[in-house]
C-alpha cells in the first residue's frame, strides 16, 4: 500500500488480508523449512551411510536464502510505514535457515561452509542493530535495502540453478526436502497477492523475488517426480559407475 495516497476501505482492507495470508503461508513454509534442518538431523544421525548427511544439498542456494530472507527483514523496517507482515515473519525465517547452515557447516567442515556461516551471522547481527539504529536512516536503509534485493534475486536464481544442476547431475534429490519446496512455493503465491496489495511503488522488490523464487520452486518440484523415471536411473548409474 503506497504511502502519500489516501486508499479506500476496500484497498486496506485487500492489503489487511493479502498481509494476513501471506504471514500465514511465510509461517507455513517455515514448517517446511523445519522439515529441512530436522531432515539433514536424521541424514547425519544414520549409520554406516553411503552418502553424506547434506548430500545434493547447495550450500550457495542456502546462503541466498538466507539473504533474502534478510533483507526483506531490512526493507520491512526500513519503509513508511513499519510493515509488521514482512519484518517478522522474514526475521525467524532467517534464523531457521541459520539452523540449516549449521547442519551443512558440522557435515562438511569445510571453508565454504564455515564462511558462510560466520558471514550469515555476522550480517543477522548487523541487520538486527540496524532495526534498533533509528528512524534518521530510514530512507537510507531503505535504498539499501531495495538494492539488496535485487542483487539478491540474481543471486538467488543462480543458487536455485545449482541446486537444479546438482539434482540434474547425480539423478536423485538427496537431500532436499520436498516438503520445504512446497511450502516455500505456496509462501511465494501469497507473497506475489500482498506485494500487488502494497502498490508496485513499494511492492515491486517483493514482487520481483517472490516471481523468481516461484519459478525456480516449480522445477525443483518437477526434479522430485524425475527423479523416479529412466534417466534419472541412467545418471545414477553413471555416477554409481565413477565412485
């Protein structure tokens, strides 16, 4: 909803309940998003596996969601007014996703991994400050923020793309939790409503991710039933052949 008009009943009221609902999807797909780190849990706890616990999982497209949900967290608080159906919601979303980097981190012990977790924490830590900064850098935070955005959606389809490509090559989805992916699309769906219910003046950050989280979901889901036919078996096969 567009700050500097005077909207009618109806227009507050569609806001009201695109916010609403989408609050209750963005808390439905942490669900999903729980589902994850609990599945990554039990793929560490198991014995004598032959894959490793994060096996197919992409760090970078864990990294980018943790980015984007942060900076909506940051635009949230940034814009006029306070939009109290984005910060919150993206503010626990980051930290679940933290859990997740954690999981990935005490699997491979890598630098990779280990970067992306202190950088993840160090940017919620600053993100956080940041909402108790003050009211003088709004406007700044908000520019900031709008930038981030964008720069985040790039990344985010190129991380989305890692994870397809991974899944692509070695024939199955390891992994990745199916139910985290249908959550995050159904959160998608009702984020595209609010973000039209805000005014393309605000909304267009929130609208431009929420497209291209949308559609890189959708393949992903579509790589869940590939995964079962015949040339998903033949790049397994293949991979079987090289280990």
């Amino acid at each position: 909803m567009e700050t500097g008009t005077r909207p009618g009943r109806a227009a507050v009221g569609f806001y009201t309940v695109a916010g609403g609902i989408n609050t209750g999807f963005i808390l439905l797909s942490l669900v999903g998003v729980a589902a994850q780190w609990r599945l990554l849990q039990a793929r560490r706890r198991r014995v004598g596996a032959d894959d490793a616990a994060t096996a197919v999982v992409s760090l970078n497209q864990f990294t980018v969601s943790f980015l984007a949900y942060l900076s909506f967290f940051v635009y949230g608080y940034s814009i006029t007014p306070f939009n109290h159906f984005i910060v919150w919601p993206r503010l626990l979303a980051s930290a679940l996703v933290l859990l997740i980097l954690v999981e990935i981190w005490r699997d491979r012990r890598n630098s990779a991994s280990l970067t992306s977790l202190v950088a993840a924490c160090l940017l919620l830590l600053a993100a956080l400050a940041g909402l108790f900064w003050g009211e003088r850098h709004a406007d700044q935070g908000r520019v900031l923020a709008t930038a981030m955005i964008v720069v985040i959606t790039a990344l985010l389809a190129q991380g989305y793309a890692h994870q397809i490509l991974l899944i692509w090559r070695s024939g199955h989805t390891g992994g990745v939790s199916l139910r985290m992916s249908q959550l995050i699309l159904l959160m998608d769906l009702s984020t595209i409503a609010f973000a039209l219910a805000m005014g393309l003046r605000l909304g267009w950050p929130l609208l431009l991710l929420a497209v291209v989280s949308a559609c890189t979901k959708l393949a992903v889901l579509w790589l869940f039933r590939w995964q079962h036919g015949p040339q998903a078996r033949a790049r397994r096969q293949y991979q079987a052949s090289l280990a």
